[in-house]
C-alpha cells in the first residue's frame, strides 16, 4: 500500500481520542508531503537538526513534536517553532526551554518522560522523580512552558505481557497525577510495533512511523 493508504488505514481505526504523530526521522521530505497532502499536518522528529532542516523547507502550519533525547545545547534550535517536547527528563532541561521559549515570546508545552523500560539505552524520570518535579517550587517559577502530559517507551521485546504492564502502570500513575494536576491531559505511548496494547492502557497520543512509511 502507499504511504497515504498505510496512513488512512491507521487514523481510521483509531479512537477519536486519540492523536496520531506520524514519525518522520530519516524519511525525505518527498514522503513527508506524501503524508501532509493526505491531509496530517503532525510529525514528530528524533534528532533536533534534521527537524530544523524539514521545518525550514516544509509547510508552516505542520506541527513538529521532537520525540527523541533532547539535549540543553540544542533546545535554542526548535524554541522558535516546535509545538510539543516529548523526552523532557530533567529540571536543567525545562529551564533551558523556559529560558529559550522567553527569548522567544512563546509558551512551550512539554511532556515529562518516564522511565518504565526495562533497558539501559532509555532516558526518563523515575515516578518519584516526575511527581516531586512536578510539585516543586523551581517549576512554578518557570513561566514559558507548560507540563502538558507524560510520555514513557516501553521494552522492546515481543512479550506482549511486560510492554502491557509497562504501559498500565504508567497509564495508572497518569491518571492518579490527573486528580490533582488537570493540565495533564497528554499521554504519549505507543510506537508501530505496540500503539494497539498502550491505546488499552490509556495512551492519547501514539507515535508511529514504519507502519506508515514501511521499514527502513
């Protein structure tokens, strides 16, 4: 199937509450209007350069989510422009785009990530860690950005068993941070491989690419 068949195919068996990023990282921008002309205007980038070199060539009404590890040095790049940081892991890291985000007149939301994988080669918060953040006195100081949600990857391994309860235990722990923190309504969990199991466990937002595009 093309690209905007694979596409079509997914957004219609989707919940309506849920939102898909259409995962760009290494795709030419050829495939990339592929997917823009059929209609989707939001795509998520792994590495900060390659977003800046598509947004600079591309439509201007696209959304760009930056999905992948985001390092303070690179922040002033995508402050201009990204609608949503997926990988937020640390407290020096929203600083820097509170600091970049004023620089540039705008409010820049952000999802915390958690760590739920059981590999090394993962980055994100501990629960404990995401909750203290959360409710700490340097983040309500912090005036140009906006903790939207919580974004966790789960193991990559085919048990289906460990990535559900990955999934639910952070899906759980999203909910129970809701009750006191309405502004979280953003749960980003899901890639191809795993987006149907973390939608059952309450995602909102799932990031898929090679069910799109097909593999690399």
């Amino acid at each position: 199937m093309s690209i905007s068949e694979n596409l079509n195919k997914i957004k219609s068996s989707l919940p309506s509450h849920v939102t898909l990023v259409v995962v760009t990282k290494t795709h030419p921008v050829e495939k990339l209007m592929e997917v823009y002309n059929a209609g989707h205007f939001i795509f998520g980038e792994n590495k900060v350069q390659e977003m800046v070199d598509k947004y600079e060539v591309l439509p201007k009404d696209i959304q760009w989510h930056l999905i992948g590890h985001l390092q303070t040095n690179k922040v002033k790049y995508i402050a201009p422009f990204v609608s949503l940081i997926h990988s937020v892991d640390s407290l020096k890291l929203l600083k820097e785009i509170n600091k970049q985000a004023l620089k540039n007149n705008r409010v820049i939301n952000c999802l915390l990530q958690i760590y739920i994988a059981n590999e090394e080669t993962k980055f994100g918060l501990d629960y404990n860690e995401a909750e203290a953040l959360l409710h700490s006195d340097e983040l309500r100081q912090l005036k140009n950005i906006q903790i939207t949600g919580l974004m966790g990857m789960a193991t990559n391994t085919d048990n289906r068993q460990q990535i559900a309860a990955e999934f639910h235990t952070l899906g759980n722990f999203f909910k129970r941070l809701q009750t006191l923190n309405p502004q979280l309504q953003t749960l980003s969990m899901g890639m191809s491989s795993d987006y149907a199991i973390a939608i059952e466990n309450g995602s909102n937002l799932i990031r898929v690419g090679s069910s799109i595009f097909g593999a690399r």
